[in-house]
C-alpha cells in the first residue's frame, strides 16, 4: 500500500453523540465486521465503558474501502478516548492521525468535548470534517447546528455531512469525504523506522500488544527495535493490522496503523507517545513525548485487615492493563495498611475505583482522595506533595510559598442558570476566564483549582442546572494559593487519615464540618475526649464527648455468671475493631464512614 492510498483518522465527539456508534457503522460498510454480528460498538471494549457510556482506552481498526478504483484505500480508524483527562493520550492519537470527523447531535449541539476535542484536533492541524448525526431524532435541527459550528469554530455549512448512525441515512457520504478531503499520511517510505506508540494493552496468551503508527520506514517481523523513551531493546514476534481482530501481515510500512508483539513483560514498559525505532540506528524522537504525571491521588484501605492480601491482587490485575495508575504501599495509624494510588485526573479515579469495586465487591473499603500540590519550605526545600499527612504539622511556619493544580473548565448552560452556576464557581474559588452567549446559551470558561472540583463538583453543577449543564475541564498550570494543612485531632494527637489541605479561607468551615462529623461517630467513652481542628498550632473548631462509663452488666441483676460473661465477651470482640489514636478508642468503622467518598 503506497501512502497515497492511505488515510490515517480519529472521530471526536461529546459523550453520548454517536461516535461508537458511527465508529461500528463504518465497520460494516466496510465489511470489517458484519452487521448485528459480535458486540454492538465494537470499539467500546471495557464493560465499566459500555456502564458509563465513555470510550476510556483508545482502540483501532483498520478497514479496507472498496471504491470503484482497482485498489482499494486503506482506512486506519484511530479512536481516542473521549475525555480529557486523557487528553494526552488524545493527543498522542491524533498525532498519528491527518484528520478528524467531528461528531456533534443534531438536537443537542456543541457541548463542552466538542469544543475541547476541536481545539485538540486543530491545534494538531488536522482536517475536521463536521458530521451532525442523529439527524432522524424529532428535535434534530441541522441548520441551527450548521449556524453554531460556524460561529464557534469557523467551519463551513456546506462542509457539514449530515448523517443518521441509526437509520443509516447520509452514511455513504462518509467515507468518500475522508478519502478526498483527509491528505495521506506523510512520511519517508524509504527512511529509518520510526514509530509511534498510541496504546497497549496486556494479553493472556500473548503478553503485551503494542498498538503503533509507522511514521517512516517499514517494519518487519524479527527485526530488533528500541524503544526511546526506556532505552529497551526487543524483538519483533508478531506484527499486523487490527482488522478488528489481530490479523498478522509480517510488515507494516509508512502511514499504516497496526499492532506489534515484542517480549515486554508489563505495559509499563510501553510508554504512550514513545518513538520505537530499529535498534542500533540514530533517529530524532518524534515530538510530543511526556510521561503520565499524576494529578489526583486516592488512599485505599480495607475496613477490616485481613482483606489486605484480596485488596493487593485485585489492584495488580487491573493496573496489569493500565499503566498509567501508579501504585505505592502506605500505612495510616487510624486505617491500618493500604494503597496510595495515582491517577491522571478524576474521571481515571472515578473508572478505576469502579472497575475495582466489580473485582472486590465482597470488601469493604475506604478512599481518601488528595490532589498533587507542591510547598516550599523554607525558601529552599521545594516538597511535591501527594498525601496530606506525609507534611509535618508544625510546618506551618515554615511554609514559604505553596501551590495547587488548577484545570481550565468550560461549562456550557441554558442561559436561565447563569446565576446559580457563577455562584457555585465563585464558592469553589473559580476564576471566570471568558463568557458568552450563543443560541439561548451561555458559555463560560472558568479556572478552577482542581482541588475544588475533586469531590461533588459535577454533581452538584448538574443538579442546580436540572441537568443540563455540560461541563469538561483540562489540565492548567499551578497556582500559587494560601493552603494550609488542617489537622483533626483527638486529645491532643492528630489523626493522619484525616489531615487534609485547604484554602486558608475555607479553613475553619471545613475544621467545623469534620469536628461536627466525627463528633456524631465516636461513642462516650470512659474519659473526656476533646476533638480539635488545628492548623499548626491555631485551634480552629473543637467539640468535647463527655465521659460515661460504658458498664455492659449494667442491666445484669443478681448473679447470672454465663450471660454476665458473655456480654464481657462481646465488648471485648467490639474492642478489637478499634483503633486507637493517643488514648482514644475510635471504632475502624468510624473513620470509614467519615472517610467515604459519595
Ligand atoms: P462515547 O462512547 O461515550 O464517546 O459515546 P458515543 O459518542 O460513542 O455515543 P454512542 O455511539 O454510544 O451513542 C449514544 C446513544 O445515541 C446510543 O444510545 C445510540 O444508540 C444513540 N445514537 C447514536 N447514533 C444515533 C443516531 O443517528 N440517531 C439516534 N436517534 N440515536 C443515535
């Protein structure tokens, strides 16, 4: 296949568009796969996927399209994922791609990944081709679709295809408007190899799949490459064309999009925009290469202890196929032993914890969700800072300087729930960038410190919009901002799973809320218990449990000894569930209630 015949192309849209849809259509046509054959949405492969309705983990399809020319075009159909918390990964697919359809509803229209997933594409100066699709729905409106994709983001109504994944309708003219308007992968066909990794997944039978585009040169089974980014070096076992399924060629050459086996042992090795390249030849990486950063960070803790062992393999076999969550092994006074784990963003949290809930449904388990942040100390030691409590307390004072991530929001509304959306983004300290109106609607980007948006933020946008609100958000830069470390403590001592990071000025708001919680949790207790919100030394909330003596014979008359012993018995078996912080007895079950995360 010389490059003229070939086109290299993703389709981008808002969740729930049609893109999966679109994505299976264009496989039949083809005959790639056969109608009402296999899986509906064959490109949606995980189940918590099909669950959610989000595309997570990018897969590729190659097909062949039969036009009335001798040979027939070979069509690489690269999906990306459909949000940006992977919007590196976006990007790196799109890297390997010359053009995009962008899939928007006919009746909904431009929503918040529309517009992030057009600057995407346009920022990597490939040609969009706008499809409205679902154009059979009863409220479809084409033209008012035409007239917003113009004034939004310049492009033509005439250029616009209208389509109906559904019913079929406009499909036909899909195709052919890649092959004319999408130019063919560029590239040296007699150059060195180099190659572009855009995924990899792990197989039981054989090992890790890499998926790869060849930029330049050719690639042959048995041939020996290096990866750039790790420095590793691998034989070729297998290589060929996801046609859906693996189907061995033996060769890839310039422009074509396929798979390749080598010996890596773990997906970790298969960085996402890394250049593999023939071991032993100099070739230039190919641009755009990062490594994952962690921006959200999740402590997972069992309840009870023992389901540690349970906990620790259900998280290797799902980090197994997705490198990008980082794993490390952390100890809480008040939780026992558990995981600190790293992800890209929220909506990667959010997947993971429920892929993992399916595999450890019978545990019961707590999440502490802290976002990275970095300090300086002491105008010197610059601290990067994953979990809250791993900061020294008294460090306040010697805190120079700090900073929070922060994400760039664009929320789109009906234009009747401005007010209460500027109110709820100026409460969590959001920073309006731009506002508009087209349509009846109004479109806002705002900077929001990441920390803010962590936890109940969406839900809350949707329910004071009815909701309507579509929201998406990318990462931004960090921000200098006044945090502080807020520690609970009990009797004078601080409870680590329970230090948190906040504003200064919503510090004593939330000491009052966590004293006020914790205060409901905790039973009497022979002694006083003084519960304080601190930050360093400065006492901002607190709430005192009186003493009681907890005596279980009280209601035991006369000398019933069994039934007076048994009831010690089963104080003592409550005991052990406790968990003692100072003096203090607090049942395990009380931090994981405090702890869950809704
Ligand atoms: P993600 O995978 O989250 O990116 O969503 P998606 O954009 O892939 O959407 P998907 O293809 O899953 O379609 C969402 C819903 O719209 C499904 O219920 C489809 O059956 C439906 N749908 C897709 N195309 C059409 C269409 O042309 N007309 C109508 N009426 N419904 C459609």
């Amino acid at each position: 296949y010389p490059p003229e015949r070939i086109r290299n192309f993703s389709i981008i849209a808002h969740v729930d568009h049609g893109k999966s849809t679109l994505a299976d259509r264009l496989l039949e046509l083809t005959g790639t796969i056969k109608r009402g054959h296999g899986q509906p949405q064959y490109l949606d492969k995980l189940q918590v996927e099909r669950e959610r309705g989000i595309t997570v983990k990018a897969q590729t399809a190659t097909m062949f399209h039969n036009s009335n020319e001798p040979q027939p075009f070979l069509l690489n159909l690269i999906d990306t994922p459909g949000h940006v918390d992977f919007s590196y990964e976006v990007s790196r697919s799109l890297a390997a791609c010359q053009g995009a359809l962008l899939v928007v509803d006919a009746a909904q229209g431009v929503q918040a990944q529309t517009v992030a997933n057009f600057y995407l594409a346009f920022e990597s100066n490939l040609t969009i081709i706008p499809v409205i699709n679902k154009i059979d729905q009863p409220t479809a409106d084409p033209d008012r679709i035409k007239d917003q994709l113009k004034s939004m983001f310049d492009l033509e109504p005439s250029d616009c295809l209208l389509t109906s994944a559904k019913t079929g309708q406009g499909l036909e003219h899909v195709l052919p408007a890649v092959i004319e308007r999408i130019p063919p992968p560029p590239g040296e066909g007699s150059g060195l190899l180099r190659m572009l990794l855009l995924d990899s997944y792990y197989d039981e039978y054989k090992g890790v799949i890499c998926h790869v585009a060849v930029v330049d040169g050719m690639l042959r089974k048995g041939d020996k490459i290096s990866a750039a980014a790790t420095g590793q070096t691998y034989d070729v076992l297998d290589v060929g064309f996801m046609h859906p399924e693996l189907t061995q060629t033996g060769v890839l050459l310039t422009g074509q999009v396929g798979y390749v086996v080598t010996g890596m042992r773990s997906t970790k090795e298969a960085r996402i925009g890394d250049t593999l390249f023939h071991a032993k030849t100099i070739v230039k990486p190919l641009p755009g290469f990062k490594a994952a950063r962690h921006m959200v960070f999740s402590g997972l803790f069992p309840a009870d202890g023992s389901d540690f062992e349970a906990l620790n393999h259900a998280i290797e076999r799902l980090t197994c196929n997705d490198a990008s969550v980082s794993v490390t092994k952390e100890s809480s006074t008040a939780l026992g032993l558990g995981f600190r784990c790293g992800f890209l963003g929220l909506l990667h949290m959010d997947v993971f914890h429920q892929r993992l809930e399916q595999v450890t449904f019978h545990l019961s388990l707590s999440h502490l969700v802290a976002v990275l942040w970095y300090v300086l100390l002491d105008l010197l030691t610059m601290l990067e800072v994953q979990n809250p409590a791993a900061l020294p307390s008294n460090s306040k004072q010697r805190v120079t300087a700090s900073w929070e991530p922060t994400v760039l929001a664009t929320i789109i509304i009906p234009s009747e729930y401005v007010g209460p959306v500027i109110t709820l983004c100026s409460e969590r300290r959001g920073q309006q960038l731009e506002y508009s109106f087209i349509d009846r609607r109004a479109f806002m980007k705002y900077r929001l410190p990441l920390r803010e948006i962590v936890v109940d933020f969406y839900n809350e946008l949707k329910s004071i919009t009815s909701g309507y609100a579509s929201f998406d958000y990318e990462d931004s830069e960090y921000q200098q901002a006044d945090l502080v470390k807020l520690d609970i403590l009990l009797n004078g001592q601080a409870v680590d799973a329970m230090a948190t990071i906040v504003h200064s000025l919503k510090a004593q708001r939330m000491g009052r809320e966590l004293v006020d919680k914790l205060k409901k949790f905790i039973d009497r207790q022979m002694f006083e218990i003084i519960i304080q919100a601190a930050i360093g030394s400065k006492v901002v909330a607190r709430e005192t449990i009186s003493a009681m003596r907890k005596n279980v014979l009280a209601k035991c008359y006369g000398g019933d000894i069994t039934r007076k012993r048994k009831l010690l018995e089963k104080q003592k078996e409550g005991k052990k569930r406790m968990k003692r912080v100072g003096s203090v007895d607090i049942p395990q079950e009380a931090f994981h209630q405090l702890l869950k995360v809704s």
